[in-house]
C-alpha cells in the first residue's frame, strides 16, 4: 500500500493514519510531524521553516521536497507507506510522481477524508497533542482521564502554535486554494477514494480499509 492522504487540516488524516500503521505495519511519513521534530531539535531546516509554519503558510517545495525524497529512499518504505500531509500542492504533486518513478514506485491510491468546514474549526482550536508519543485529544470531543496528561504515555498535552484561531483561518484559506485540486489531480489519474471524516473513528477506518485494499 503506497498511499497519499489528501484533507483539510483537522480532517483526521493523522488518526486514520495512525490506524493504518498500526494494521498494516507501514510507515507514516508526515511532513508536519518532520519540521515539527526539526523546529523542536533547532536544526537549520527547522528554523527556515518556523516562521512558515506559524502563520498557517506553506513551506518552501523545495525544503520539503527534500525531506520526502530522503524518507522514501530509507529502507522501510519498501513494504509501503502512507504520505500524510504531502504533497499540498500542484507542484508538489508532480515532484513526487518523479521522484517514485526514479526510484521505481508508483502510488497505489489516493485518499481524501472530507469533513465540512464548521466541524474543522472545533476539531482544530479545541485539539491538543501529547508531547510525548504525538497522540492527539480534543477539549470538546475526546478528552484524557486527566486534564494535561496524555493516557497513554503520561506525558504533557499542548496547543499546536499553528492550531490558534487565526492561523487555522489561514491554514484553511491555504487547504482550499492549494491543496484541495489535488483531489482533481488524483481523480484524473484514477486512484482517488474519497470518505466522509464525520463520526465514529473507527467507523470511518472500517470504510479506509474497504476503500484501500479494494
Ligand atoms: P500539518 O501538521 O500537516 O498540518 O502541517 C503543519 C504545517 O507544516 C503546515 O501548516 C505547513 O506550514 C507545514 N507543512 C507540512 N507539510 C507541508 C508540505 N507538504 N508543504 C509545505 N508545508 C508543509
């Protein structure tokens, strides 16, 4: 399975993707989690990317473009992987047809989880993730046995920089003007699925699953 997971910030790729690794034993590549651990670790990308990052902008291709194709080359990516938040746009899209094609890959489907715009708003500005092992929590929807603390590892539960009210309104202007033709790009190509993100998580993954290895 090499898939793409195509949504709008808040739209659940991360949980949905999570469950594949878990069910699949594939790795996920999330180019949001990969700057994030470079900003956190003060490398030189990280620190090209921040200030990106805290408006709601997209990163440089060509930063990210780098990172991906150096993932994809490492050797547990041969059994598969899911591509959660990459590619964003047009440009980034055709990158990555090249880069599989020099390294003998193609996708096998494309995924997009859709969710209406009011539900992304709650999901974003109330969500909170763990510093610990990334598990994410939501103050409206899913909170932990104990406020702050992850149930899973213990560790602390924080607020995205990028997951504040105005930066999400970007984040959302940004999905709707880059990143939502891929949806087209994917359906021409004939590998796009397509699930409502709405309701029972594991509901939504059953369908994932029925969707993906169809
Ligand atoms: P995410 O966690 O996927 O929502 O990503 C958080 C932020 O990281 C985005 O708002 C962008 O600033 C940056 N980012 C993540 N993936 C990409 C990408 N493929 N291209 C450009 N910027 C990205």
């Amino acid at each position: 399975m090499r898939i793409v997971l195509l949504g709008a910030p808040g739209a659940g790729k991360g949980t949905q993707a999570k469950k594949l690794i878990d069910n699949y034993g594939i790795p996920q590549i999330s180019t949001g989690d990969i700057l994030r651990q470079n900003v956190a670790d003060g490398t030189p990308l990280g620190k090209e990317a921040k200030s990106y990052m805290d408006r709601g902008e997209l990163v440089t291709d060509r930063v990210v473009l780098g990172l991906v194709e150096d993932r994809l080359k490492k050797d547990d990516c041969k059994k598969g992987y899911i591509l959660d938040g990459f590619p964003r746009n047009t440009a980034q899209a055709e990158a990555l047809d090249k880069i599989l094609a020099s390294l003998g890959m193609s996708l096998t489907g494309a995924l997009s989880v859709d969710v209406p715009k009011d539900d992304l708003m709650k999901r974003l500005t109330g969500r909170r993730t763990c510093k610990g092992c990334g598990q994410m929590y939501n103050i409206y929807f899913s909170l932990p046995k104990k406020e702050g603390v992850c149930d899973k590892c213990g560790g602390e539960l924080f607020q995205r920089d990028d997951d504040k009210e105005e930066t999400i309104r970007k984040r959302l202007d940004v999905y709707d003007a880059q990143t939502a033709p891929l949806i087209d790009y994917y359906k021409k190509k004939g590998i796009l699925k397509s699930v409502m993100g709405i309701g029972n998580i594991d509901e939504i993954f059953k369908k994932v699953c029925t969707l993906l290895v169809r």
